[in-house]
C-alpha cells in the first residue's frame, strides 16, 4: 500500500507567464502490523487493512466478532472463517470486539482502513 504525490512549482511575475521551474514526486508507503489479543492468545491482521482482515486464533478456538464505526454502531460484514471482508467500509477507523465463544471472553482493537 502506497501514495504517490507529485506537486509542480510555477512561478510568475507581474509581466511574464508562470514557468515551470520544479517537479518533484514523494512516495509514502503505509507499513501494516499484526495486533495482539493477550487474554485471548489471538491476533489480528493487518492492520491497517484494505479488504480483508484475519482473526488468527488457537486450534479449536471458536470466535465470534463485531465491528463498529466511530459512532458505535455495529457492523454487519461477511465472514469465511476467521477472514472478514472489510472492502465494503470506507477509509477510516473502526473497532473490532473478538470474543472466545467458549469463555465469553472479549478484546477490543482500534482497525485501520486504508486503500
């Protein structure tokens, strides 16, 4: 995941057309990460993501998960196993609550969308 921003200087004076006098193009490259559960011994990535994200989860660990926006609302995305597809949210920050079925047990982590 990359951007690619190109800015052109020109410059003009009060009896003389503006002129081209630099071009230059600067690449940012987003770096992802891998979020840790403790409690759950699970993890999550990547993070940030652009249309999938995986719950990666212990041998017979059953999960279950919700994602909210900003605002709080909950989130209805498609599953296949523990890969969510995100590719229907927009850029921006959510937070994805992970629960062992088996214990109850939760974790909360901030997820990044970014394309």
């Amino acid at each position: 995941m990359h951007d690619v921003v190109t800015s052109t200087h020109r410059s003009a004076t009060n009896y003389a057309e503006p002129v081209t006098t630099n071009t230059e193009m600067t690449t940012f490259q987003v770096r992802t990460s891998t979020i840790q559960i403790p409690n759950l011994n699970v993890e999550v990535y990547p993070n940030p993501a652009t249309d999938v994200i995986t719950i990666k989860a212990q041998k017979n660990q059953s999960l279950d998960y919700l994602i909210f926006d900003t605002l709080g609302k909950s989130l209805a995305l498609p599953s296949d196993n523990n890969n969510i597809n995100v590719s229907a949210l927009d850029n921006g920050t959510y937070i994805l609550q992970v629960i062992d079925k088996a214990t109850e047990e939760f974790g909360v982590v901030k997820i990044v969308i970014a394309r």
